[in-house]
C-alpha cells in the first residue's frame, strides 16, 4: 500500500513511534500490541502534515482522529473524523477521506463503540487506491 507523499496528496503522516523515541519521557504512544492490533471502529489518532498557503509557515501539523475501516496485512485505512483546521472543507481531504497508515502513525487510541462501527462501514468522501 503506498503511503500518502506530502509533494502528491498535499498531506502526509508522521511516524509517532519516531516521535516518541525522541522524546519518551514526554511523547507517549500506545504499546505495540495496541497499535498493531487495532480492529473495523477503533479510533486511532495519528498526526498529520498539511500543505497550507502561508509563506512564513507552510506546513500544518495537527492530531487528528480516524476510524478504522479496514486491516489490511498489517496495514489499515481509516475514516477521517475530524475537520483540519488549517484548510477550509474540500473534496479531497476532509471528514471522510480514507486514510491509509501504518501501527507506527498512532499516538492515542480508543476501543470502537456502535456508532464508530457503523461510520466504519460507510462509503468514504475519498477511497485512498489500492495499488
């Protein structure tokens, strides 16, 4: 699964667990059987890297949450569910886009319950390709 390229999509994921390992005492993440064990409605938090059209700042980071819809060989694609704040409401990445990433992009994590389940299983704004 090709992993979203901040030159192509405008946005793209930073590693948490390389965040943590700079900084353990302060940037706590999930255990690795968590991260790696995630299932369809779990809510992972991963952090994200907009492009923004600002000269002085560029670049937006914000923690945002997705919903689990698919696990995929390790791998999972998730439901947006949060507005960026960075970037106004648009077509290609907003509440909805699937999301595609990896147990070493999430720093927070929260059990799925029935409306996340149910949100899982609708179509997204935005399919992330299978190649």
């Amino acid at each position: 699964m090709r992993q979203p390229d901040f030159d192509i999509e405008g946005w793209a994921l930073r590693s948490g667990v390389e965040a943590h390992e700079s900084a353990p005492a302060s940037f706590w993440i999930p255990d690795e059987p968590t991260r790696t064990g995630l299932h369809i409605g779990d809510y992972a938090k991963l952090i994200f890297e907009i492009s923004v059209d600002d000269a002085d700042h560029p670049v937006s980071v914000e923690r945002m949450w997705v919903i689990v819809r698919e696990v995929e060989r390790g791998r999972y694609f998730g439901l947006l569910d949060n507005e960026p704040d960075a970037i106004g409401a648009n077509d290609e990445f907003w509440v909805g886009t699937e999301i595609p990433f990896g147990p070493e992009h999430v720093i927070d994590f929260q059990p799925a319950d029935e409306e996340s389940i149910a949100l899982a299983r609708t179509a997204p704004l935005r399919c992330w390709p299978r190649d």
